[in-house]
C-alpha cells in the first residue's frame, strides 16, 4: 500500500487563518503547528460562539493509483470530487494508492464493491462521493459547500451524455447533439445565475461537475477532436475558473491517465 501526506496548500492554510480569525496567532506558532483541523466550541446560550483548536489526525483517503506513473494519484472523478471537498474544507488527509487493476486483500475487506473513493470517517470505511461528501458537510460544516437542493441537480446528464459521445462510433446517432444540449443549458443557466452553480461562491455541485468536465475535456479532445464550442463561454470561464483553483490543480488526474482511462470505453 502507497500512501502519500497531504495538507491543504498553502492558499488554503491562510484562507482557513482569515476564515476562522486566527491571523493574529505569531506566525511561528502557526507554521511549527501540525496542521489542525478547527472546531467550532459552542459556548452556553447567549454567550458567544468561540473558536477553537483541536489536534486532528489527518483523514485516510483511498483512491485509485495512477495507471501511468506509479506512486501518483490516478484517474477518478468520484475521488477528485471527495479529494476536492476535503481541500476546499481546508481539511488534512493522506491517500491510500489502490492498484485497481489487481485490488489487494487489504481493500477488498474494507471496500466490499472494490471501489474507489473510501473514506475513514470515526473508525468506519465509507465508500461512494455521494455519502462521503454529505457527510463531510455534516461533520465539518466549515466552510459550508452545500448546494440548495434546487441546484443539486444543475449540469447532471453531462457526464452519462459525453460518456455516450465518447463510445459514439456513428456520428449521427444524434450523442453529440445529446451532450451540446445538456452543455447549452448549463451555458444558460450560469449565464443568469453564475459565476458558479449556486452563485458568487462554490458549492457541493461545482466539485462534483467539475471532475467530470475536465475529462470531457480532455477525453474528447483526444478521441474525438472535439472541444466545446466557444459559444459556450460561460461553461468555458465556469471551467478555467475552477480548474485554476488550487484545490483543482493539486488534485487533478494527469492527462496521460484520463487518456488512458478512456481507452476501454472507446476502443470496447
Ligand atoms: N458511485 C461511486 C462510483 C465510484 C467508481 O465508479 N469508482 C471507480 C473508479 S473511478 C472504481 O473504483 N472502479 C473500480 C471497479 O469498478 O473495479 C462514487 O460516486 O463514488
């Protein structure tokens, strides 16, 4: 088993100093402390909610190893989604590197499906983004990411449209028109409610789209040739923006991957 130590990059440290006011401790005190995770101490009624620091393990991470380069991290939308959650959360964790192509004992015991994510959350396994990422927002719900359920659904087909484009082997089966409506109507919907899905600031749904339309991307420039149509630009700036994110570029698959991770789908 591979494992690699992450902390929240540096933006995120001193996001998480301005978020929770601690921008007065002496920096020294700060950067010779092991990263801690804040939680909130709710003081009795009427009395002022404080802030304080308690010492925090970093959280364990299984995801799946890197197909190309071995040691790094490989090329799943579901984790990145989890791995961006714990990082706009400004939480710290390690990752555990699963050869999915041959799933050793260990994972298989704690992962009954073999999949990847997998989080350790109170001494239990957690699989699926879905349930992992809801119930990070419930155990550390600071920095809120939750989307109103209204939204939770903006952008949803994209991702079963292009994976539909991608396996397309006749250009007129009407899939590549499936996947222009579904990046039309977000195009739409940012254009009146933007910068991102649920407006100034980003929320559960942008982590969990956004993986997924950086292998678009990257996926169908390469089989396909194809590139989302600059008529789209609210999709486009909705990308550049979110895949310029510190949380975006330290836990982005490598493009060698995302290829390679498509090639089944395309060649099968
Ligand atoms: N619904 C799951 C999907 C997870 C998933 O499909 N993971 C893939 C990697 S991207 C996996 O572990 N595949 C291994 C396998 O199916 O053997 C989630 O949201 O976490």
């Amino acid at each position: 088993m591979s494992t690699a130590k992450i902390s929240p990059s540096a933006t995120a440290i001193s996001a998480t100093m301005k978020h929770f006011s601690l921008s007065h401790l002496p920096r020294r005190t700060f950067l010779t402390t092991r990263i801690r995770t804040p939680v909130i101490c709710r003081r009795p009624r009427n009395q002022a909610v404080t802030i304080c620091l308690k010492a925090s393990e970093p959280l364990q991470v299984c995801v799946k190893e890197s197909s190309t380069t071995p040691s790094k991290l490989g090329d799943c939308p579901f984790t990145q989604r989890v791995l961006l959650t714990l990082e706009e959360k400004h939480l710290p964790y390690d990752l555990k590197l699963v050869d999915l192509r041959n799933k050793p004992e260990w994972f298989l015991s704690i992962s009954p499906e073999g999949k990847v994510p997998l989080i350790k959350l109170d001494e239990k396994w957690i699989p699926d983004s879905d349930v992992i990422t809801q119930a990070l927002e419930e155990k550390f719900p600071k920095p809120s990411l939750a989307t109103p359920p209204e939204k939770a659904a903006v952008g949803s087909k994209i991702f079963s449209t292009f994976i539909g484009f991608l396996k397309s082997k006749d250009p007129s089966d009407g899939t590549e028109q499936a996947l222009l409506d579904q990046l039309t109507a977000l195009n739409s919907y940012l254009e009146k409610n933007g910068p991102f899905i649920n407006g100034e600031a980003i929320s559960a749904v942008d982590l969990s789209l956004a993986p997924k339309l950086y292998h678009l991307d990257i996926a169908l420039g390469h089989y396909k040739n194809w590139s989302i149509p600059d008529s789209l630009a609210y999709v486009k700036s909705y990308m550049k923006t979110i895949f310029s994110r510190d949380s975006f570029t330290k836990t982005r698959a490598q493009v060698q991957d995302v290829i390679e991770g498509w090639r089944p789908k395309v060649e099968g």
